[in-house]
C-alpha cells in the first residue's frame, strides 16, 4: 500500500511541475519513479527531504526567471529538469534509500542528508547567485569572471548555499522525529547539512573549475556548458569529456555526503 501511496504522490507532484514546465516529460517520469521508491522503501523523512529540495528549488528557478534567459543559454541543461538531471540530483539519495530498506544503519541518514543538502546548496547558490549585482569570482584564483560562468562564486550564492545546506538539516532534524527515528540532537543534524551542502557546493564550484568539460563558441568565443550558443555548434574546450554537469553534480554530493557524515559522528 505504501509504494501505491508513493506513486500516486509522487505522480500528482510531478505532473504538477511538468505542467509548470519545471519538468520535460522524461523528468516527470524520472521523478515518479524516484518519489515512489522514496516512499515506498523509506518514510516521511527520506520522502520529505527529497520534496523539500524539489518545491523550494523549482520555486527559485523562477525568481526574476526573465533575468536568467541569458544565462540559461550558456548550461547544458536549463531549469526545465530532464531524467538526467532528476536523476543526478536524486538518484544518490534513492540508492541511499533502498540501502537503508535493505540493510538499516545509521550513516545511510547521515550521508542522505549531506547529499541532498548538497544538491539543494549548489541550486539555491545557483539561483541567487545569477541574480547578484557583482560579478562573481573563481573558486581558484579570485578572478572576476562572466555571470554564469563554471567556477565562479560569489557571496550571495554562498549565502544561499548555507542557507540551503542549513534548511535541509533543520528540515532533517523535524522530519526524523515526525517518523519516529532514532532522535539525534538539532545541532547536530543542523550542523551536517550545513556543512555537508557547503562541502559539496564547493566541490562543485572546483570540479567545474577543473575537470567538468566546456565548449567553445565558436561566434562569441565565449565558454560554455551548452553544445550550441549563437545559434552554432559549440566545440570542446577544456576538461574531462565525459564530467558533464549532471556527472559533477554527483561526485559533489558523493562529497557533500562525506562531509556530513563526518560531522554526523563527531558533533556532540
């Protein structure tokens, strides 16, 4: 009964965001896909995260969206999730899910909560971030960069990372009591989202800077995420060919969740 609880959920969401245009069709069967196995292996708490992460990150992708076009056409991928996308974001956490189902530990919450407060860190700093007035820097050197660009940090996207880490450990903290779990104190649980989405914001930030694989275009000269921009196909610039974006958002959360789950042990 659960898992036809959880699909019929996680298919009215869905459905309601591919009619929002938040998800291509491939994303909305993605996400009913995953909000089911959520549910119906785990409880509130696994589910209620993953809900929290999606409606607060499609809720900032359309703040001021008409200023972001722009910057849109530079990313692999826009605001409109497709299955890679979902799946990059939430994929980690489902595996999490199903080994918590099968073989029950503790460190499976923990580097849940790393890893969603990963994803939800590096969108809210996404999101805010494009909408500062000052252009940001690299995560390397400090150098002024182009809006949009992979690597670039500033301190409003920075702020909004921690603030999204933070909310999901808050979240996570409210969520674990409402499902009768093991109880763990608030500033701990606080602490591991902080610092586990920070973590993997950050990782992001370097691995985009590093080894994710941009193009050229081939009108502008501007890099880029995005295969075409000005109406051209984009050539291969620099990077590891295969680290596309949806590939750096899961070595991040990998990351994020290590993080957390360091902290989930240490903090008293």
């Amino acid at each position: 009964m659960l898992w036809v609880i959880g699909a019929c959920g996680a298919l009215l969401v869905a459905g309601a965001a591919y009619a929002k245009q938040s998800l291509s069709l491939s994303g909305m069967l993605a996400a009913v896909v995953m909000g089911t196995i959520y549910f119906g292996a785990g409880n509130a708490f696994w589910f209620g995260i993953l809900l929290l992460f999606f409606i607060s990150s499609s809720m900032l992708s359309k703040l001021h969206h008409e200023n972001k076009a722009e910057l849109e056409l530079t990313y692999d991928k826009t605001g409109r999730r497709d299955a890679g996308q979902v799946f990059a974001n939430g994929g980690m956490g489902m595996l999490l899910v199903l080994l918590n189902a099968i073989y029950p530990l503790e460190i499976w919450g923990f580097l849940f909560i790393g890893v969603m407060a990963t994803v939800t860190s590096d969108t809210w700093a996404t999101e805010i971030g494009t909408l500062s007035k000052k252009p940001p820097r690299s995560v390397l050197t400090g150098k002024i960069l182009q809006a949009g660009t992979s690597g670039g940090v500033s301190l409003p996207g920075t702020l909004a990372a921690a603030a999204g880490g933070a909310f999901i450990g808050v979240a996570s903290w409210a969520l674990r009591a409402a499902s009768g779990m093991p109880d763990h104190s608030f500033l701990r649980l606080a602490l591991a989202g902080l610092v586990g989405g920070l973590a993997g914001a950050f990782a992001d930030s370097i691995l985009g800077a590093t080894v994710q694989r941009m193009n050229r275009c081939t009108k502008c000269g501007r890099e880029v995420e995005a295969s075409q921009h000005c109406g051209q196909r984009t050539v291969y610039a620099r990077g590891w060919r295969w680290m596309d974006n949806d590939a750096v958002n899961a070595l991040s959360s990998v990351i994020g969740g290590a993080a957390a789950l360091l902290i989930g042990f240490t903090a008293s």
